[in-house]
C-alpha cells in the first residue's frame, strides 16, 4: 500500500466549520504494481501495519471519507487520519463468490473498496447498464462515508445508502480481518474468503451494528452493494399550496388521489420546502417517478442559478450571507425566488439527477429523523420557533426514508421524515437549533439526529432517541475490537457522546 504522510497538523471539514489538531494525515493509495486482487490485499495488510503502529504508538486512527458530514465523526482527535479516497477498486462478481443460498441476483452484485466516491462507483456501474438503489441528494461522498452515518435521499419505498449493503469486509486489528454479513442472508462464498483471505462472521447483529458505525468499528475496507437495473427518474417540482391537502400528504405519504402530476402513481421520490416567510405562494414539492431506462431521453438540465431536479438546500443555501435579523425574509426570499424554479418532465438516471459533487459556501446544516404522525406538529414549532428565537436565515426541508435495519441509523421511524434545517453559518443558527432541540423534548416528540449532521448529542439523549439499540451496538462493537484497538478507533467526539464504553 502506498502511505503518503501529509505531515499536516491540523484538519478543517469540508465546510470549513471547524478545524482540529491532528497528528498527521496520511493519504492511503492501492499499489498499482499489482493485480488488482493482489493490490486489495495488500492494502488490508498495509492498513493492519498502521493499526499496529497505533497501538505501538498509543495514538489513535480514524478512516477519512470525503470529508462532508458537519460534526467531528471523522477525526481522530490527536491522532492520524486516513484518507481513504483513493483506495477505489471496484469489483463485479460471479456465481463461484456467492454462496448456494444467497437468494438475489449475483448479476446485481458490485464490491467496492471504501473511498469511492458515490459519483465515481455511480459510473462504474452505469458503463454496465446498473445503478445505486440511491444516494444523498449530492454525491461527493465515498461509499463508506455515506455508510458509516446512514446518509439518505427521499427514496421512501428504498432506505438509505447502508440499506442496499449486503456484506462489509472490515480490519479490525493488525491479526484480524473480518467479512461481515447477516445470517439471515448469506451474500458470499469460500472462495471469495479466501480470495481476500478473510474470516467468516455471520451474525444480524453485528452487521446491523457495523453498518452506521462512523469510524468506530475499524476501518471498512470494501462493502459489496447490490445494485439494480440502470433506470430513469423522472422530476418535477411545482409549487403547492401549504393547506390541509398538503399536510395530510406530508404526514401520510398517501398519493390516492393527490395533486401531484402523476396523481395516485406513488413516486420513487417526494421532497417539500417550506419557505417560513413565503407561506402563502405555497411550498416547493418535488416528485420523481422511476421510468425503465432508454437512450432517448435529455440530460437534466440545471436553471440559471445551477440547480439541478435533484439538489437540495447545502446546495443554494451558503450563497446567504449573515444578515442583520429585520433583513432575514427578504435576504431568504430573494435567494429562492432566484434558485428554486418549479421544473417538470426533467429525465436522469439518479447518479444524473443527484449529481452535485461539489461544495457551495459556508452554511451550517441540521437533520432530525420524525415518525410521520409528528411532522404537522414540527412544522407548527418550528414556525412558532422562529417568530421567538428567529429569524432563521434558511428553509425547512422534508425527505422521507424507509425504516433502516441499521442499528443506530437516524433513519428508524417506519418510514422516517427526515426535517432538515439548513441554513447561514452563524451563533443565531446554533441558537434556533438549541430551541428547537429543546422544544421537541418539552413535548415529548420522539426523533433522531442525522449522525453527520449538526446536533447536540449526550449519552442520555443517545438512549431515548435509539432506545436498547445503543447498548446492543456498543456491544457488538465490544465484540469486533479488542482492547487495544477499541482504544485505537476512539475519538473525542465518541466519548463525548458515551460510546466509548469498554465492557
Ligand atoms: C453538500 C452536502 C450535501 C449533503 N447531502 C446529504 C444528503 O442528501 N443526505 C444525507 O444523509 N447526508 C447528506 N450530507 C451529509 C453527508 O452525506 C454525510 O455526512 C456523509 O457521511 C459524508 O460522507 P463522507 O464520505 O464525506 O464521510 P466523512 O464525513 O469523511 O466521514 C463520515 C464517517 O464515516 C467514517 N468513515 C469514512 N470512511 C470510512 C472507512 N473506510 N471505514 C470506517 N469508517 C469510515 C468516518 O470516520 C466518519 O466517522 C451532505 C453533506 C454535504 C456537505
């Protein structure tokens, strides 16, 4: 494996939000040398050589994705961070690396080494007539990235980005490797073990625990993913009014007899904004309908501003600037007016249509996960929030995802609004994010936070919000690390959470 010792001191996240003292960064790449399942191997063996080094070092280590998630989940503290982006070897697999019982389609299945990015195993795949089951909105993640906090779209009938994982293969320890994978669905063979020279474990829980483990598990090497047929998304987004049609739909997902363009069809995707100081030009709704692939279709287009069918609000929301509280409706109107044009019949496939790979200013971003009967009351908060602890300079968005099997996913609501709060990056912002926290909690509205998201997150809110989940999970994670490299894979922001727990 090739190691590249950045020799930096310090690290700022991608938002630039925050910076932390590091011990180094080392930038990790696949010796090219070598045939690609030699180079595979090699770099389990050179990532096990840094684990040992860790623990020889007393320092610790943590695998770094594309950088994107807004807490410090992704930092070592004052350890080494890992860059894991350019170990990007994507494999297909045949029938003799699947065992005899798996029961999905072989054809369908991709093992991807952790630091591609969703855009570039998003063009793997395409070049084979496949595609993700889903992404985020944006896709400058790495696969492992978006696994490892449950990051999302609004593919309700679908899940998360972990929900169409089927088997991790992660370095625990520099003597031990392991491929991970439910019981109660087999994906591998013993020649595909033996190909990575790996050991067995079978077992629902600790995969369901591993899969949103953010770095604390070790470092996930490769993830084999099932994929599907390419396919088209067809996108629209109108204008509707914000009235008791819209929010039985927002707390229902019940298309019978919609407004919608497509009226009863039930869409791939379905995304609202509310804009708090425009109410009354109705909110922005966005639906998408899954359509079989063919050539003859037009690329998505972006409008003026640059916003394509599928981005969402990290994607326009940094261009406002801190404002002054009496200039907040305006400066919000203003942008949208601008940004958000309503569209319809756009055609992409979905690595087309949530293609955004790139970052657009500094803006803070936060995600609340909410079972469908509470969504009309947090809408009602957040806009009774705002008139005493606003203004807040952003909008109120709505995706909605399926119930996660992951274990700590924020996705575990059957099925899951995810509220998201995305606005300026300033102390009124944290200030609007506190009252709304705690007016949640004052009456007793169950929900989550997205794990790479801003949040206010301690032990005691943990277990309300994933109830005996959380204890099963550090339990698991018990399980996989041993003592050293429970140590190795600790970082502040775990232990300000309580989840660095030694059993
Ligand atoms: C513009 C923008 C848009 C976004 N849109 C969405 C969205 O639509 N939906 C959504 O849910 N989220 C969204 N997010 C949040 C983002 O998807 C998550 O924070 C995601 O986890 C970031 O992926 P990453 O590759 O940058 O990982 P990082 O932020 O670098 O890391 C995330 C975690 O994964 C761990 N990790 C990374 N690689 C490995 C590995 N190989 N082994 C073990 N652990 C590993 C890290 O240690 C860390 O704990 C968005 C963020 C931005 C900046």
């Amino acid at each position: 494996m090739k190691i590249f010792k950045t020799g930096f001191t310090s690290w700022e996240n991608r938002h630039e939000i925050f910076k932390e003292d590091i011990a180094d960064m080392y930038m990790l790449g696949n010796e090219t040398a070598l045939g690609a399942l030699d180079s595979y191997n090699d770099t389990t063996k050179g990532i096990q050589k840094l684990i040992e080094e860790a623990i020889n070092n007393n320092t610790t280590l943590r695998a770094l994705g594309a950088g994107w998630s807004w807490t410090k989940i992704a930092t070592a503290g004052k350890g080494i961070m890992l860059d894991t982006k350019p170990l990007n070897a994507v494999f297909t697999i045949s029938s003799r690396s699947v065992a005899p019982e798996y029961t999905g389609d072989t054809s369908k299945l991709v093992f991807a080494q952790c630091g591609n990015g969703i855009w570039e195993l998003s063009e793997f795949l395409r070049n084979r007539n496949l595609s993700l089951k889903t992404s985020g909105a944006s896709n400058g993640q790495t696969i492992a990235g978006a696994i490892g906090t449950g990051a999302h779209g609004s593919a309700f009938d679908v899940g998360g980005v972990q929900d169409f994982v089927v088997g991790l293969h992660i370095i625990v320890g520099p003597n031990r490797h392991v491929w991970l994978e439910r019981k109660s669905y087999p994906v591998v063979s013993p020649f595909l073990l033996n190909s990575l020279q790996t050991e067995l474990i079978q077992d629902d829980d600790l995969f369901n625990a591993a899969l949103v483990s953010f770095g604390c598990f070790g470092i996930i090497h490769g993830v084999m993913v099932e994929t599907e047929d390419l396919f088209l998304l067809e996108s629209c987004m109108e204008r509707m009014p914000i009235d008791d049609t819209l929010y039985k739909l927002m707390e229902t997902l019940d298309f019978t007899g919609s407004a919608l363009p497509y009226k009863d069809e039930r869409p791939f995707h379905f995304a609202v904004f509310i804009n708090p100081y425009d109410m009354d030009k109705g909110a922005y709704v966005t639906s998408m309908y899954k359509r079989p692939y063919t050539d003859a279709y037009t690329k998505p287009v972006r409008n003026a501003e640059g916003i394509g069918p599928g981005d969402d609000a990290p994607c326009f929301i940094g261009k406002i600037t801190q404002a002054i509280p009496a200039l907040v409706p305006t400066l919000v109107n203003k942008l949208l007016g601008g940004t958000l044009t309503p569209f319809s019949k756009q055609f992409g496939t979905l690595a087309e249509t949530f293609s955004n790979t790139t970052l657009h200013g500094k803006l803070l971003s936060a995600a609340i996960g909410v079972p469908l009967h509470v969504v009309n009351r947090v809408t009602e908060l957040l806009l009774e929030i705002n008139k005493d602890a606003g203004p807040f300079s952003g909008l109120f968005a709505y995706r909605y995802v399926k119930k996660s099997k992951a274990m700590l996913a924020f996705t575990r609501f059957d099925p899951t609004c995810v509220i998201e709060l995305d606005a300026t990056f300033s102390d009124a912002t944290y200030d609007f994010y506190k009252a709304v926290w705690k007016r949640l909690e004052e009456e007793n509205i169950p929900f989550t936070f997205h794990w790479g998201k801003i949040n206010e997150l301690n032990f005691d809110r943990l277990q309300k919000m994933h109830g005996p989940s959380l204890d099963t999970w550090i339990a698991a994670r018990n399980q996989l690390l041993d003592k050293d490299c429970l140590k190795v894979f600790t970082n502040p922001v775990m232990v300000e959470w309580g989840l660095d727990k030694v059993l």
